[in-house]
C-alpha cells in the first residue's frame, strides 16, 4: 500500500482526472457508456507485448547491435534520434524513450560527453514519430478508435508531421561534433522461444485489431490467459495508472458533455477546423495531449484538424507530452545539477519547432 500511495503522489495528470470526474458527477451523472472499454483493451494489450519483450531484451538487443557499429558521435547521436523515432511508431513514445534515454546515457557517461542536448531530441523523436501510426501515442490510439478513419485517411494526415519533424531533427544534430566516442556495450543474450513468438503474435493480432477490426476481445482473452499459464507477475508490472487516468477522463468528458452551457461554449469555440486545431494544440500546453484529446472530441466529429493539433501540440512545454516528462526524470535522476539548463534547452528546441510547424501545417487543416 505504501508503494501504492508514494505511486499516486507522483501521478498527478491521474489525481486530476480523478477529481475532476468526481467532482462533475454531482453535476451530471456518470454512465458506463461513457468509457470507451476498446481503446483501455487496445493499450492493455500493448502494454502486456512491451512488457513481454522487455523480459526478452529484444529492444535493448536491436538498439546495441546497431549502435556497436558506430563511434562517430554525430552518427550515434543520429541513430539514436532515428531509433527512437522508428521505434516509438510501434511501441509507443513512452516505450521508446524509457528503452533508449537510459542507454544514451550510458553510452555519454562511457565516452565522456553531455547527453543533455541528445536526450532532448530523442524526446521530440519520440513525440513525431509516435505521430505517425495509430498505435504510436495514446491520443492516436483513442482517435483511430473513436473516429475509425481508413488507415490510408489516416497516414495521409500524420505522414506530414512525421517526416518534416524527423528532417527538422537531422539538421539540428548535424551541429553535433564529429568527435571519435569509445565506449564499450555488453549485447544482451536474445531468447529465440516461445515468449518471444508469442509477443509477437500478440502484438500483429492487436495491429489487426486496429487495421482490420479484428475482435480485440478475443486478443485481450487470450493474452490473459497466456499470463496466467506462464505464472509470472507481468500484470504488476503494468501502467494500471494510464488505464484509470483514461477512465477518469471518459468519465469527466461524458458528464461535460452533458452539461448544457459547457456543451455550448466548447461548441463554439469548434465551430471550424482551425478552432480544433488551435484549442489542441493550446490545450494540450495545458493538459497534455491525451487529455486534451478525449476532451475536444467530445464536442466535434471533426477528427483531422483534432489529430494535426494534438499531435503538434505534444511539443512545447514539458506536459504537452506525457512521454517528455519520462525523458526528463529519467536524465535527472542522473544528472540534477543539470534541471536549469535541460528546461532551458527542451523549451528552446520544442517551442521552436513548435511554431515552424503549428505555423506551416494551419494551411493543411
């Protein structure tokens, strides 16, 4: 229970949510059919395949195979970047960035450079790459779902962001000192059995589900029972916080929407396509993209000007993505003396970019 509670202080977008669910409860009452049960299974699922190959080491194996290869510190900082990006398209920004921000400072810490101004592109690698694919982010994730736009809909919108983000970020490290890095990475033994091919399964069944329609039900069913023969405790290890964060704010955004002068002013304020754009990405300053996600769609069918937003506005300040929040944790529990100078440069480098593409994608909404 004490880990339980020392959990909870920490995750204060979920004490938020929960509040503000509560709390618009006695205004309008809660209904069931206000969570959205597909999407929760749809990130239970993932959560249980990187988890899976978490105990199999497959990304750590990847990542070192091909960074060994390298000690050019502007060609490693530029696989890094690329990595992230890539990989954050699959198995999320936060799993990207928790897999590669531990290992790039390991890498700095070996070879005696700062990784401050990597670990800040890694996490804007993160967030526009993530922005490319339905299962890359949770917002994503929920407005695939809620709007079931065609996947090819879908990459038309986002492939934009990504790949102008990604040239954005190249050029940037391309300031990056070409100084010779040695540094020496154990590979960790790959596990060839059935863990791994039943991860895998897994993780194609739930890309069927989101491509295909496939019964995520029966996906969800039979990886619970996978967990349950394997008798190891993988349920624990699971972001159950994320889970209720987002039944908290189903919750809130039902009764919202119930709420007559709410429910007027938010229709008007998204009355137009620029209007959702515009509230997503200032709200997600605000928020954090999720949240401000489930929020705006509550109030407009209107889901690409909503999807260009909230995704653009996972850069800028630190809790317009929860995932920049995990990269910048993770390096200060390294580094503390640095916490000034990594908000001054994270602010620096995501609000410009910020506004280079906020301001050229206005004109795609």
């Amino acid at each position: 229970m004490k880990e339980l509670f020392n959990r909870l202080k920490s995750e204060s977008l979920f004490l938020i949510a929960t509040l503000f669910a509560a709390l618009s409860s006695f205004i309008s009452l809660p209904k069931f059919s206000y969570i959205d049960t597909h999407v929760l299974m749809i990130l239970f699922n993932l959560m249980v395949v990187v988890e899976l190959y978490k105990k199999e080491s497959i990304l750590d194996f990847i990542a070192i195979s091909f960074l060994k290869k390298y000690n050019n510190q502007r060609v490693i900082c530029a696989a890094l970047i690329f990595l992230v990006f890539f990989f954050s398209m699959f198995l999320t920004n936060d799993v990207a960035l928790i897999t590669f921000v531990p290992l790039t400072i390991i890498i700095g810490k070996k070879s005696n450079f700062s990784t401050l101004k990597i670990v800040i592109l890694e996490t804007i690698a993160a967030n526009l790459g993530s922005a490319l694919t339905p299962m890359g982010s949770p917002q994503n994730i929920f407005i695939f779902s809620k709007f079931a736009p065609s996947a090819i809909e879908f990459f038309k919108i986002t492939i934009g962001i990504s790949s102008l983000g990604l040239i954005i970020l190249l050029v940037i490290n391309f300031f990056t000192p070409k100084d010779q890095l040695y540094f020496e990475l154990d590979i960790p033994i790959l596990n060839k059995n059935l863990n791994v091919l039943f991860s895998s399964t897994i993780f194609i069944l739930v890309l069927m589900n989101i491509f295909f329609k496939f019964p995520i039900t029966y996906i969800t069913l039979l990886n619970l029972t996978y967990l349950i023969l394997r008798k190891e405790n993988i349920l624990k290890e699971l972001d159950w916080i994320l889970l209720a964060t987002f039944v908290s704010f189903f919750i809130f955004v039902g009764n919202l929407s119930n709420i007559t002068f709410i429910k007027e002013i938010m229709t008007n304020l998204l009355a137009t396509d620029l209007g959702i754009y515009l509230t997503g990405i200032f709200m997600s300053q605000i928020i954090s993209n999720v949240p401000a996600a489930i929020l705006i769609s509550g109030f407009t069918a209107e889901w690409k000007p909503l999807l260009i937003g909230v995704n653009i506005g996972g850069l800028g300040t630190l809790i317009a993505s929860l995932a920049s929040l995990i990269s910048y944790k993770l390096y200060l529990d390294e580094y503390p003396e640095d916490k000034k100078e990594y908000f001054k440069i994270f602010s620096i480098l995501n609000f410009a970019i910020l506004i280079l593409l906020g301001s050229l994608f206005i004109f795609f909404i």
